[in-house]
C-alpha cells in the first residue's frame, strides 16, 4: 500500500502520484487523507483519480479530510468504473449537493460493478436536506454496499425519514453507523443502526 497522508500536496506532487498510479498495476490501498491539495484541488484530484478509474488492482481509497469540494465528478468516474474498488472513505471532505448527487447516483448506477462493500460519508455536514434525500434514494437502490458511515452529519427530526426509508429497502447493507448526531433521538439512531437484514 501507499500512504502519504498529511504530506502537503501540491500540483507537481499530484502530477508525479499520477503518473506512478499509470505505472504501477498491484498498489491496493492508496491513503491520500489530510491533504489539502490547496488552490487547484479540482486538477490535483482529476490527476490522481483518473488513472485509478481503470486501475486493475486498487481495493483502497482514503481521501478523507481533503476539501474535495467540487470533485464529485471525478470521484464518482472511479466508483462507476472500478472492477476492483471495496472501500471509498470520503470523512469530512465538505461535499457539496453537486459532489453528493454525482457520488450517490453513481453507486446507484445499474453498470456499477459488485466490488464496492464500504462508503463512509461521515462529518460532511449536510447543508441541504437535497443532500440526504440523495443519499437515501441511493441506500434504497444499491445493490452491492454492506457498510454505510454516516456519523456527525447533521441529521434531525425532519431529514431523518429520507434515509430511514432508504435503509428499510436496501437488502445488502448490513452496518449502518449515524451514532453522534445530536439533533436525532437515540431511539431512532438504535432503529436504523441495528435493522437486520435477512
């Protein structure tokens, strides 16, 4: 695996993980967290994620705690396309409604392959109800998550049903994690973290 979390990324830096991610054909787990990827985080994210799109063996990928505002696009071309990918971590990336909605139908594409297992979306607070409306209509039609982390994302008594409704459909996801969302009742967070699905 590659780690170079918290390495200040820059343009060039982002250029040169590009062109290794060409070259290289077994890197597995790539763990980019906590770069900032400063002013040109849109180029530096195209140039990392597209030579993962096609990738033959990635299974890991951490961007969490990048300012991914604005690339869901690209994130999204990796989702669609990987024959490999299982586990995308995208905690705390200030996704907008564009990121969410190319992020959520992607994965509720019917030409998404069956590898992808985890999705953690937690502390990405969500601005707009649109957002988890979003991602509740992606939870009702996935087929292939088992695993789902939204955790301190702002959820409250009036958004909450988008993604209860969603759980109550899906029929392969089998951890959902909404815990540290104040605004929610316990009993609710218990109801839709411990549905069992048979």
């Amino acid at each position: 695996y590659l780690d170079i979390s918290e390495n200040f990324i820059n343009q060039e830096g982002a250029k040169c993980i590009g062109n290794f991610l060409r070259k290289n054909k077994t890197l597995q787990r790539l763990i980019l967290n906590n770069n900032d990827l400063e002013d040109f985080k849109k180029i530096g994210v195209a140039y990392i994620c597209e030579p993962l799109i096609l990738h033959p063996n990635i299974q890991h990928l951490d961007l969490s705690s990048m300012s991914l505002t604005g690339c869901g696009e690209s994130i999204s071309n990796i989702i669609k396309t990987s024959k490999t990918l299982k586990n995308i971590l995208l905690r705390d990336c200030l996704l907008n409604l564009k990121d969410f909605q190319f992020i959520c139908r992607a994965l509720c594409s019917e030409n998404i392959t069956n590898t992808l297992r985890n999705v953690d979306f937690s502390h990405n607070d969500m601005a707009s109800d649109k957002s988890l409306e979003e991602i509740g209509k992606m939870i009702k039609a996935n087929k292939c998550l088992t695993h789902l982390n939204m955790e301190k994302m702002n959820l409250n008594m009036s958004n909450y049903n988008f993604i209860f409704n969603g759980v109550n459909e899906n029929e392969t996801m089998v951890n959902f994690s909404f815990c540290f969302n104040p605004n929610i009742k316990p009993r609710i967070v218990m109801d839709i973290s411990c549905i069992e699905k048979n």
